[in-house]
C-alpha cells in the first residue's frame, strides 16, 4: 500500500469518525477494554480496508486495541448476527455497507431485524465502484467491452464480494442495461474475487476503489468505468 493512499484513507476516516469519537468523549471511561470490530467480508477489500483504519485510528485516540474480526459468509448475515447476539455494552461494533440493507429484501427469514437491533454510530467511508478487467480483456473502454461480451454471450465470469454484495447488483444492473450476458461468480468477500481476478480466473468484476486502486495503478488489473457522473479524482493519474 503506498504511502499517499494510505494517508488519504486515514484521514478519510479519521475526519469521518469525528461524530462516534465525540460521543466516546462523553464516557470517560470508554473503552477500558479490547473493542472488536466486525467485518462481514474477508481480508483485503474495502470494507475490511476501511474497518482496519479505523481501528488503528482510534486505537491510537482511545488507548485500547480495536481489533478486526473478518466474519464473512451470508452476505455478512453471519457478521451481524454475532453483533446482535454480543453485549450491547459498546465493545462490539459493526462494519456496515450496503449488503446490510439488500439483506432485509434478499433473505425471507433472517434471526434479526437490522434497524431494530443495530444502532447506527457514524459513516465512515463514501466511495465508487469500479468496472475492473483482467488485462487479457482486449477491451479497454466500455463500449469495447459490450461489443466483445455479445460476441461471446455467457463466456465472461464476472466476480463479486458475494450475492447481494453492492459490485455484484452494480454487475447484475449493467447486465440489464447492456443486454450482455455475463456468468456471476460470487466469493466471500471482495479479497479473494480480486485474487482470482488477477490470477485470471475470472475476467472482470465490480468492486470498491479502496481494494483495487494499487492493482491499477500497477497495471495489474484495468479499470474501465466508474459508477459516477465524474471520474475518480484517485484514478486520474491511474491509467498504465
């Protein structure tokens, strides 16, 4: 990770862990113990990205470890369910992102209700999706890459963090949009969908910025679009 990303991020977070800090300040005893932070995604994409910042950022502020806990599975329904279940005593917090709130309309029966049983504390991490690409893709714009996935209808594997994860309803709504037909390939987090991404395995994927800005500033993986109005600030000085 190089070193002005990391800066960014931290500050990022930081400046948006301002409103929870305040409310820390009020307990001055809070926390006098390890507080963990759970992650319904494994290790290495966005979400896990932002939860470790965050960590070490009030780690170093509160005096007390902030340790990560990647719970991956069900869509983090695994994750959530472990932080209803746990003390409501503050020592216990959640990692939310969207999945959190596809959940209560994917899954007909789940052991929770997410506004009833999560309190809210702050948002942290605003962010785009990426449309990334294998560099074996020959396509390197959109329109590129529509023309060649309707020459090759249900040959593309498209990877995502997992069913109902944010890259995979970005994914499925392009697929709708274009008419082409793409094979989804859902993982346990958007970590290992970047590995097979790289490795080639599967050939493109709709996945956060923060997990994949260093792939493409290497040239390892290709972004061609993504989903803003504007191009990312990040990736203007990106493109191999």
């Amino acid at each position: 990770m190089k070193l002005p990303r990391r800066q960014f991020l931290h500050l990022a977070a930081g400046a948006a862990a301002l409103p929870m800090v305040s409310r820390f300040a009020k307990a001055q005893s809070y926390p006098t113990r390890t507080v963990r932070i759970v992650v319904g995604f494994t290790a290495g994409g966005s979400t896990d990205i932002g939860a470790r910042l965050i960590g070490q950022w009030l780690q170093e502020r509160l005096g007390q470890p902030f340790v990560i806990e990647n719970r991956p599975g069900a869509g983090t329904n695994i994750a959530t369910e472990s932080v209803v279940r746990a003390p409501p005593d503050g020592y216990t917090l959640l990692m939310v992102g969207p999945s959190s709130a596809v959940n209560a309309t994917l899954y007909d029966k789940l052991s929770f209700v997410f506004l009833r049983d999560i309190a809210p504390v702050a948002s942290l991490i605003r962010q785009p999706q990426i449309m990334l690409a294998n560099p074996s893709v020959a396509a390197k714009t959109v329109p590129d890459f529509i023309a060649y996935a309707q020459a090759n209808p249900g040959k593309i594997t498209m990877a995502s963090a997992g069913i109902g994860s944010t890259g995979h309803l970005v994914g499925e709504f392009f697929k709708l949009t274009t008419g082409v037909n793409l094979v989804h390939v859902p993982y346990r987090g958007a970590g290992p969908a970047l590995t097979d991404l790289l490795g080639g395995q599967v050939l493109i994927s709709f996945a956060g910025i923060a997990g994949a800005i260093e792939y493409i500033r290497t040239g390892r993986l290709r972004a061609l679009a993504v989903t803003t109005a504007a191009r990312a600030e990040a990736l203007r000085t990106s493109r191999p």
